[in-house]
C-alpha cells in the first residue's frame, strides 16, 4: 500500500471513527465512554479495509475480522471505562454496516419485481446481493458475539 492510500484510509477511518461517535450520541452512551466508541469505529473499518483491500480477503470475512477485532477492543476498554462492552460495540460496528450494498439488494428486488417475465439475470443479480449482504450482516453479529462469549463475566459489573 502507497503512502497516498494509507493517507486515504486513515481519513476513511477517522471519518469512520466520527460516525461511530454521532451514533453513539444517538444512543446516549456515558460521555467518558465517546472516545473509545470512535477509537472502535475507526478500528473496526481501518482494519476491514486493509484485509479487504491488501490481503485479497473478501468483505464477508474482512467484516467478520474487523467485527471482531472491534469486539475484542470493546472488552478491552470497557473494564476501566465501568461500562458493559455492548455500549463500546454497538456505536463501533456502525461503519460495518453494508448500507449501499443492501440498497442496492432492494433496487435488484423492485427491478426483479416490476419485470413483465423472470430474467434469469436479474434473478442472479438480486440473489448474489442479497447474500451478500446477509453475510455481512452475520459476520458483524458474530464478530460481535464472540469475544463476549470467549470473556463473559462470572459476576456483576459494578
């Protein structure tokens, strides 16, 4: 990777990392805790990027990786921040969320519905896209679940 791309993912994942942070407002996370959740943000698609982009994998698994990279992180910071990793996590997968392939699912699906015959490519098309996007949308919640699974407390966090 060039100095101009590493240059441009790093402005990718800072602008990531202020997405994680509005949602986090959004969803009224402690305010000591709005750092971190734009630290996992930015984590979370720094680090699906370069697998995807640099390693050759593909966005279901370098989703899955960054998902959960980012949930090992939540653990990670949520100890000395006295909050349950969720409140890291949620805000910090945002950036994950496959949103122009998904609309693009819905495109193909109106396409596929408003056409007068089944065309076999758009069927295609539309079930590519839609599996796509549902593997995504699995690997964020089970890179999500896994480091809670693996580090799940015995005992109340107070």
């Amino acid at each position: 990777m060039n100095d101009a791309n590493m240059w441009l993912l790093v402005q990718n994942a800072f602008w990531a990392g202020i997405a994680a942070l509005g949602f986090a407002v959004l969803f009224n996370v402690p305010v000591r805790t709005l750092f971190a959740c734009a630290v996992c943000g930015a984590i979370a698609y720094a680090t699906r990027t370069l697998l995807a982009t640099s390693a050759g994998l593909s966005m279901e698994a370098a989703t899955l990786a960054g998902a959960t990279l980012v949930g090992f992180a939540a653990v990670l910071f949520s100890r000395p921040l006295h909050v349950p990793a969720p409140v890291l996590v949620m805000p910090g997968v945002i950036p994950l969320i496959p949103g122009a392939l998904a609309f693009r699912t819905m495109i193909d699906l109106l396409n596929l519905s408003a056409a007068p015959a089944a065309d076999e490519t758009l069927v295609a098309i539309a079930a590519v896209n839609s599996f796509k996007t549902a593997l995504i949308i699995g690997a964020i919640a089970a890179g999500v679940a896994i480091p809670s699974l693996i580090f799940r407390r015995r005992r109340p966090m107070t």
